[in-house]
C-alpha cells in the first residue's frame, strides 16, 4: 500500500548537507531539473514578480532569496525539512528504524517543484506551490507547475504502483498530480454537539493531525492493505469511526 502525502507549506531550512541532486531521488522523473531552473531564474532576475507569482505576504518576501539560492543550499531528508501539524504528527524523524524504514518505502510526499519525493529524499527548503504559474516553465507562463507535472507523474507511477492499493491523505491542490487507479481517499470529519443537535464539519486542525496519527499508526502496525475494505477494518481495528463514502472514507472525531 501506497500512501500519499501534500507538501507542507512552511519548512525547515536544513543547516548543513550537501547541495541537491535530483538524479539521487528515489523515483526518477524528467522535468525536475527544468522547473528548478525556471523558479531560481525568476527568483533571481525579477524578485517583484516572483513575491507576486508566488503569493508571498510581506512577512514571506525572503522566501524569494531561498528560491534563488535553490541549486547551492543545504539539504536534509524531506521527513526534516517538511513541518506543520500533519508532518508534526506523524513523527517521521522520531519513529523507530523498521517503523521509518516502511515510511521510506510506502510515503509518497507530491510537491510542486519536485513532483513526488520520498520521505528519505534529500532536499532543500523551497517555496513553490502546485497553483504557481512560472514564467520561464511554458512559452506563455500560463501553465501551472499541476498541470506540468500531470503526465511526467502518471507516466511513471502508473506503471510504478500498478498492483498497489493507495490511500490517499493529498490536499485537493495536489490530487490533480496524480490519480491512481486503486486508491481510497479520507476526510476527517469533527463531530460536536451545538443546541442539542450533532454537527459535524471539517477543521484543518483535527483534519491534518487525524491523519498525520492515522498514518503513524499504520506503519507502527505494518498495516499494507489491497482495497479500500480492508483498510476501513484496519482503521476500526486501530480504534478509529470510520464510514465509507463509495471511494472516500470519513473518519468522525470529537477531540484530538
């Protein structure tokens, strides 16, 4: 079983590490080295336009010169440089060896600049996300880096993870990337009791650390599902209210 994974926003800048090397990812594919170029070149030549493309705040602004300096910066395993509350809770650096050697092998991180990488894939900190539109990527600059990757992705992971059953945790900026043939999706609803009624609704919070848990607890388990039947018994065998929704499953919690 396959597990996919969106990118994390915010990043840890690693503080030593040789520079990248795409040719050592653990799923090749053609376009990395392109669209790396295209983002340091904008990001190097024209620093307005790169805030703008890349829907920087003011307080994000640096994140420009970080782009820049892309081909030359330090790296770490994507596992230390992806943070937030999934990443944070799934624990991927604190997890014992065999329990992070099935991550390294079944967690599949989609990113804009680099496609797809593996939790064990050196990289640096970056800022590009799947909606971003480079000028130096197409003739016009009007094709996001989503759509870029669309068919480089499914030319390589179709026949890749053909057999393989997949679980798919990916934001929906991210799932246009990829969309394999055998795969179960998850939303994670938060239930709660307003005026007497039960409610229920999707909060980020609960969202992203349900499933940053969720994943943690299926690699400690060694869980490898083939279809999306067995994994809803492996999820109520983990403890967790699941309801099926033809290809999505809906987890329920009420707390954290």
């Amino acid at each position: 079983m396959q597990i996919l994974l969106p990118p994390s926003e915010g990043k840890t800048t690693p503080s030593s590490g040789k520079p990248v090397d795409v040719t050592e990812f653990a799923i090749p594919l053609d376009g990395r080295v392109e669209l790396v170029d295209a983002l340091v070149r904008l990001c190097r030549e024209d620093p307005e336009t790169a805030v703008r493309t890349l829907k920087l705040g003011v307080r994000q602004a640096d994140e420009v010169a970080v782009n820049a300096a892309l081909e030359t910066a330090p790296t770490a395993p994507a596992a230390e440089v992806y943070t937030g509350v999934l990443f944070d809770s799934l624990e991927l650096t604190g997890m014992p060896a065999p329990q992070r050697r099935r991550a390294d092998r079944s967690i599949l991180i989609f990113s804009g600049l680099w496609g797809v990488v593996r939790p064990d894939d050196a990289i640096p900190a970056y800022r590009c996300a799947a909606a971003v539109k480079l000028p130096h990527l197409s003739p016009e600059g009007t094709t996001p880096v989503v759509r870029y990757w669309r068919d480089r992705l499914s030319e390589v992971l179709d026949e890749r993870f053909a057999e393989d059953f997949v679980l798919d945790l990916r934001s929906s900026a991210y799932v246009p990337m990829w969309r394999p043939r055998r795969a179960a999706s998850v939303r994670v609803l938060h239930e709660r009791e307003v005026g007497g009624e039960v409610v229920r609704t999707v909060v980020s919070h609960f969202n992203k650390a349900t499933k940053g848990r969720l994943v943690a607890r299926l690699l400690a388990d060694d869980v490898d599902c083939r279809d999306a039947a067995e994994l809803v018994i492996a999820l109520k065998d983990l403890g967790y209210r699941v309801e099926p929704d033809g290809e999505r499953l809906d987890i329920i919690v009420s707390e954290l």
